[in-house]
C-alpha cells in the first residue's frame, strides 16, 4: 500500500535547524538518527536522543490519509533546501519512499514509524507557566556547570516558591562558582496551584529563544519511596526492619511548547525533556544580605577589555584578577612561574568603601568567570561586596536579575 505526503519546502527549511538539535552522530541506536514523519495525530516531524525530543507540527502539510507514518534518515529529510513544495510516496510493503524535490526525484529506504521510540504522552500534566520572556532561561546557560558528577547543577532550576499567600518563580543556574537567579515577575503567569521546583535540563534551552510564546507543563508519574517519620528518619517495620514504601506523583518530563516564526507565517513546536531528578543546592544560603562595599561600572566595555588585559598576565589554571577599591579601583594580577605582572587603575569609577575600615578593599576572583558574570547583566552594573571571602553580588538596569561570584584568596 502506498501513502502520500506533500510538505512545504519553506516550512520545512523553519523546522530543520530545531529537528537537527537532538540528533547524535553517535546514537545508542541508529534509528535515533531518523527523523519521524507522523500522520497519525497530525502531521508532524520528530526526533529524539531518548533524553530530549523536538516535535514540529507541519500546518501547510498535506495528506490523503492518515494513520500511518515512516522513520527516514535525516540526512535525506533535513537537507532539502527549496521553497517549493515536496513529495513524499510512501511503500508500506518495501518500507520505501519516494522524494520528488521539483526535477530531482530519489528512492531512500526507511524504517518502520513502530520502531521509532516512545514519546512521553503526557496523560497526568500539570502546566506550570507561561511567558514570553525566554531570555530569562537561555541568559542563564553562561551559569550552568558541566560536572556529570553533580547532575543537579547541569540544568536549569525552576523554582515555585510561595510566601505570604503569594506564589513567585526564580530562574536559577549555578555551576558552584558563580549563580544566576531571575525573579519573574510581571513577565511570566504562574499557572501552578501550589510550590514545585524543577531541573530542565540544557540540551534544549537554547532553543527557547527562538519561541514567541511558551508554555510550560510538566509531566507527573507515580513512583515509590521509603516513608519517612517528622524527624526525616527512615521508617521500617516488623522484626527484620523492613523499610516502608510510600506512592508519590514525581516530575518525570517537562513540556515547551510555543511557535517559532518564519517569514510571514509561524511553526507550532513542542520541546520535551526528561527532568533532572535531584535536589537543587539552597542557592540562598550563598547570597550575602549586607554588602556595604559599592562599586558601579558605566563603562563595562573599558572595564572588560582592562580585566581581559589582566588575564593574560594571570595564572593559566586560576585567571586570578585582584580588585583593590581605595578611592580608585585597581585591577592586577600576576604569573609567578612566567614572571609576568600587570597593573592599571579604571578610570571615572568611584567605589564606595566608606564603612569598610581604613576604606581599603582587595577581593581575587577568577577573571574568566567575572568577564561571564558581567556580560549577562545589563548596564550600568553595580558590584556589592562584604568581605574578600564572600561572594561579589552583580546587579544591573533589570532589578528582576541577580547574579553571584565567588572569590578566590588574594596573593599577597
């Protein structure tokens, strides 16, 4: 039997660069590295790592059946560059299709769209948000930390919270050296009835920017644990201490959807991620409340292209970049195994130590990581420090963002 399926070359052309996000070149499996073409809801274009899926849904698709569908290599799908439209004929018998792309037409061998991986069905969700600020997860990606080990802080936290009858959301990464935090405010509209704190993982924020629009809606599946009494204790029962289990509802997936323009028309786009299940560190137990040393930068630029210059002539493993407030502001560093020195004062900046003793402050931080924190916060910025062993805060002309650094010690 064969089945037939026309595609609009522009349409197709939007939905490429977001399908191509989650295919591996080395794919547990190798039907991961297929794209697949779904009539059966819709028509849609999918794929997947197992971990993350794209979904697009072809609008200007056309069929003349539906219930059927085919997995057929991205390579043979995703490099059709046209305006025009193409067509697919489809052998449910030989698990062939046929392209005709205007004079080219070629013959490429598929897979059955049954082998294709389950995607998550999403039958008990609850949707957590919407906004169309996305800047505010993809500007936290600089933030998120890269250890395997630490799985908790290789995503982005998403965080519910509920204070005085009233619920808020935080937007926070960290990689344990430096923290991004966002509360939104009037930019977002919590849907959540009650607090809930979830992990995205990075793979597919960046795609968010490319949204107008997004919802977030979380999948729920019930799981088991060990019950635990008041005091957080284990609780066992009978003679040979069996544990006792509980069900609960736990956050398994987490689904974006939104629509992503092109030209004169927009692409409906569904992003699923498995959630990250681990607990996200008390990021604010780490921010300093009294911080009476002030320093505000009009000039980012000057003050990024001296702290640049500084780094050459820093330790290669620690970048160490040393700020010493007297007045003025000093910027230097130095490379004890090269012999290599720099020192320079930035102009028209002004700190403010006047309740610091002596009014001399010298705090050592990494200068990669300050050039990263500085480059996220828009001008004018303004650092606020306490004690050269606690964290600089960095805050900028958007009163919803909060960044945080943490110092290294000073070399004398």
């Amino acid at each position: 039997m064969k089945h037939t399926l026309v595609l609009s070359g522009v349409e197709l052309a939007a939905a490429s660069p977001l399908l191509k996000r989650v295919i591996g070149k080395n794919a547990v499996l190798p039907i991961l590295e297929d794209v697949l073409v779904d009539v059966r809801d819709g028509i849609r274009l999918i794929t997947t790592d197992l971990e993350n899926t794209v979904i697009c849904h072809m609008e200007q698709a056309r069929s003349e059946d539906i219930g059927w569908g085919f997995a057929i290599p991205a390579q043979h799908l995703l490099s059709i560059k046209t305006k025009d439209s193409v067509s697919f004929v489809f052998d449910t018998e030989t698990l062939n299709v046929e392209i005709q792309q205007g004079a080219i037409r070629r013959n490429v061998a598929c897979e059955s769209a049954d082998d294709y991986p389950r995607i998550p069905a999403f039958e008990d969700s609850i949707k957590l948000l919407t906004t169309d600020k996305t800047s505010m997860f993809t500007d936290a990606l600089g933030f998120v930390g890269r250890d395997d080990l630490r799985p908790a802080m290789t995503g982005v936290c998403v965080d519910v919270t509920e204070k005085k009858g009233k619920l808020s959301c935080h937007i926070v990464a960290t990689d344990a050296h430096k923290l991004y935090k966002y509360t939104a405010t009037e930019e977002i509209m919590l849907v959540s009835p009650y607090p809930r704190q979830i992990i995205i993982p990075h793979t597919l924020i960046p795609l968010y920017d490319k949204l107008t629009m997004m919802d977030i809606i979380v999948d729920q599946v019930e799981d088991e644990r060990i019950k635990k009494n008041k005091k957080g204790e284990k609780m066992t029962t009978g003679k040979d201490k069996r544990y006792v289990y509980e069900k609960y509802m736990r956050n398994a997936n987490i689904k974006v959807e939104g629509r992503v323009k092109y030209g004169g028309s927009s692409l409906q786009v569904q992003l699923i991620s498995r959630l990250i299940d681990a607990m996200f560190p008390n990021y604010d137990a780490v921010i300093p409340i009294d911080n009476p040393v002030k320093l505000k930068i009009q000039d980012v630029e000057e003050f990024m292209m001296l702290v640049k210059e500084a780094i050459k002539c820093s330790n290669k493993t620690t970048h160490q970049v040393n700020l010493k407030l007297n007045g003025v502001v000093h910027i230097s560093s130095h490379n004890l195994d090269f012999a290599t020195h720099m020192s320079c004062e930035v102009p028209n900046v002004q700190p403010d130590t006047s309740k610091v003793e002596g009014g001399i402050f010298e705090i050592g931080c990494n200068g990669e990581f300050l050039t990263a924190v500085i480059k996220n916060i828009k001008t004018p910025v303004t650092i606020e420090m306490s004690t050269p062993s606690r964290a600089m805060i960095f805050k900028g002309s958007d009163k919803n963002l909060l960044a945080l650094l943490m110092p290294v010690m000073v070399n004398a």
